[in-house]
C-alpha cells in the first residue's frame, strides 16, 4: 500500500507561518511575566492550533471543531491557574483572554483576513505591555472625566446612527445624520485635546499646554492667559507663546477636519492655511528659544466638549451656517459665501469650515472658493483673538502677542491672493 503526499500549497502555508507569527508575538510579551503560565511557545502552538482547527473544520465542514478547541485551551488554562496561583495575586484572567484570542487570530488568518489578524495582535501585544501606563492614566480620570467618556459614547453610538441620512429643507442644505456626524467628529477632536489637557496639566510647559489648549478651544486657552499675563507680568513671555501656539493649532484642526472629510482639498487648503502657520510657527520658534522657565502655568478653563448643551449649540450654528451659506450663494454667489464665512468665523471657525467643505462635497461648491472661505474665517478669527489679547491682557501682552498673529494673518492673505 502506497501513501500519497499532496504538496501543500502556498496560501497554506503562508496562513500558518502568519500564525506563528502572531503567536511569537503576544507570547514575547508574556514571557516578560516570571511566572505566566502561558509564554513564547505555548502562544505560538495556541495561534497554530487556531489556524488548524479552522483549517480542519473547513475541510471536514464542522464548525464545532473550531469551538471545541477554544473550549479546551480555556479550560487548560484556567486549570493550570487553580493548581498553581500566580505569585502577584493576579488572577491571571488577561492571560486567559490573550491566549484565547491568539488561538482565535490563528483560526482568522485561515479564513483569510490575515491583515486583520495582525492588526489586532499588534494592538493586543500593546495593551498587554503597556498596563502600568494605562493603569496610571485610569487611575488618573475623574468623575468628570468619565462624564465626558460615556456622553460622548452617546453622541456618536447612540444619537448618530438613529438620525435619518437624508437632505431636507431649503436648497436640501440639512442632512440630520451629517450634521450630528460632524458634531461627533468636532467633539471627538476636542475631547482628545481635553483628555491630553487633563493628563498633561501644567507640569510639562509652554508648548505643551499651548497645543492641546487649541486643539480643545484656542479662544478659551487665549482668554486665560490674557487674563494672567495681565494680572502677573512675569507670565506675559510665557502667555505670549502659549496663545501663539493655540492658534497655530487651529489651522492643524481645520487639515485634520480636511484629510477625514475631503482629502482631495488638502493641498489647496494647505497653499493658504500652510503660509499662515509657516510664519507663525517661526515666530513662536524665536519665542520658545528666549522663554525662561515659568515655574507652575495656569490651565486653561475649557468646559466639557462633549456636553450634549455643547453638542446641540455646535449642531444647531452649523446647521444655520449651513443654510445661511446655501442661501446666500445662491442669491449674492461667491461674495455672500464669503461674507458669511468672515462674519461667522469670528465665533466659530469650525462651523465654517465644515459648512465649506460639505458644500464642496456636494460640487456646489469649486475648491478655490472652499478654500477661500476657509481662510476668510480663519482671518477673522484671528482678529477676534487680536481683539481679546488687546482688550484683556493690556499693552505689554499685546506688543508681544500681536506680531506674531499678524504674521498669522498676512500669511493667510498672501495665500488667499495667491488662489483667488
């Protein structure tokens, strides 16, 4: 009697060395643990038996094998930690989890989503060597702090997908689900700058509390340190790169806003957002090399971006800017776009820009003038920002603050002409 080989075939293969892969992967991290019971080899065996059983519940058409295998190797584990408890007290339920989870990226390379399963190792390998860190940043958050975590969950899990995807109302300017994805979309920005905000505070200086006070509210963050640089004047170089730094932030809100919603107008938009910060961020350089140490900073009083009142006030501005911006276009062209943009840039840029670029969008818009609008709201904003430096920090923040915003803004204009 004769055996027959049949020679395996590259796709095979190649689906069990990527669980292999996987396996020594999550396993390396785990072999970090003196007394894990589950290192190197036994994920790297766990994440082949996956690909094996999915390889033979295929073959054989029973799913069952694939079910029984992750039963087992459950039960495997939670045995060896009955008889032999881990020294630290840790109950060892996460090894439990990664192991079960390495056999299951084994049986989902078989079935041929092999990126996918790679993906997710890399991102287990990292939650399960960074725990001390994520530990500390839990330990960290406040009462606030989850607020804000689980509305904004209901901002973007619950209110998004229940609102109808249609256009309604005059010029069919008002889309319930498009408007609430771009109040999800600035509130998710904004809450990454507060959360950042929150675990940064003041201890790592100027530039820092800069950057993520605009990402959350550039015209807050301005607020405050005119305010300090007015009634402390040894916080006024230190105030003056901090609110330079905020509006600089903001035209990188408005590229990011561009890269998600309309990617093909980012390097237009760049022409005249890219002067504006090339020579801002120049400036705020010369800044930064002569600041001296400040000591302790003030933070900045930014209220909960995900607070529906904040979500429906935003929902509600965009919704008019949307209209207003449709209206006007179509009885004054580009020059009533462009008024509404520089009027109500002075409030909000985010509701302009996002107007801008639905509207570009829907090709009833031409990029030039999408871009134009943009920087029109931008400039005013930035006077508006000019205006509240002069008004509350006094002369001496002013003398120091103005040039570099003015540099802002000429750069804004240069690109403005440039496309126009």
């Amino acid at each position: 009697m004769s055996l027959m080989f049949e020679p395996a075939s590259y796709p095979n293969v190649q689906a069990f060395a990527v669980s292999l892969g996987i396996g020594l992967l999550i396993g390396l991290e785990r072999e970090r643990k003196p007394d894990a019971k589950a290192g190197l080899r036994t994920f790297a065996l766990s994440a082949l038996l996956g690909c094996l059983a999915a390889m033979l519940g295929e073959k054989s058409g029973n799913g069952w094998l694939l079910a029984a295998g992750l039963l087992m190797l459950a039960a495997m584990m939670l045995v060896a930690l009955a008889r032999d408890p881990q020294d630290d007290g840790d109950p060892g339920t996460t090894s439990v989890v990664a192991l079960m989870l390495c056999y299951g990226l084994g049986a989902l390379v078989w079935y041929r989503h092999a990126t996918l399963a790679v993906m997710l190792a890399i991102t287990t390998t990292v939650l399960l060597y960074f725990k001390g860190q994520l530990q500390t940043v839990t330990r960290s958050l406040t009462h606030k702090d989850l607020i804000s975590i689980l509305q904004f969950a209901v901002l973007s899990l619950v209110v998004l997908p229940i609102l109808p995807n249609q256009d309604y109302g005059p010029y069919q300017a008002l889309n319930p689900h498009q408007i609430w994805w771009m109040v999800v979309l600035i509130s998710g920005l904004s809450l990454a700058g507060y959360a950042a905000l929150r675990i940064v505070g003041n201890r790592h200086g100027a530039p820092l509390l800069g950057f993520f006070g605009g990402l959350v509210s550039s015209t807050a963050t301005t607020l405050v340190f005119a305010r300090h640089a007015r009634d402390d004047a040894e916080l006024t170089e230190t105030a003056t790169l901090v609110i330079l730094i905020a509006n600089l932030v903001v035209t990188l809100r408005i590229g990011i806003i561009a890269v998600v919603l309309a990617p093909g107008l980012l390097a237009p938009l760049a022409g005249v957002l890219g002067i504006g910060l090339l020579c801002g961020l120049v400036f705020a350089l010369f800044k930064w090399r002569t600041l001296s140490a400040a000591g302790e900073l003030p933070l900045p009083e930014v209220s909960n971006p995900t607070e529906i009142r904040t979500a429906l006030s935003f929902g509600l501005l965009y919704a008019a800017v949307l209209l207003l911006s449709a209206w006007l276009q179509d009885v004054a062209g580009r020059q009533g776009l462009y008024l509404v943009a520089f009027v109500s840039g002075f409030t909000d840029i985010d509701a302009v820009a996002l107007s801008s670029l639905r509207l570009f969008n829907q090709d009833t818009l031409a990029a030039a003038a999408t871009v134009v609008a943009i920087g029109l709201a931008s400039l005013s904003n930035l006077i508006f920002k000019s205006g509240l430096v002069v008004a509350i920090g006094g002369r001496g923040l002013a003398l120091r603050v103005l040039p570099g915003l003015a540099a802002i803004g000429l750069g804004f204009i240069l690109g403005i002409a440039l496309i126009a």
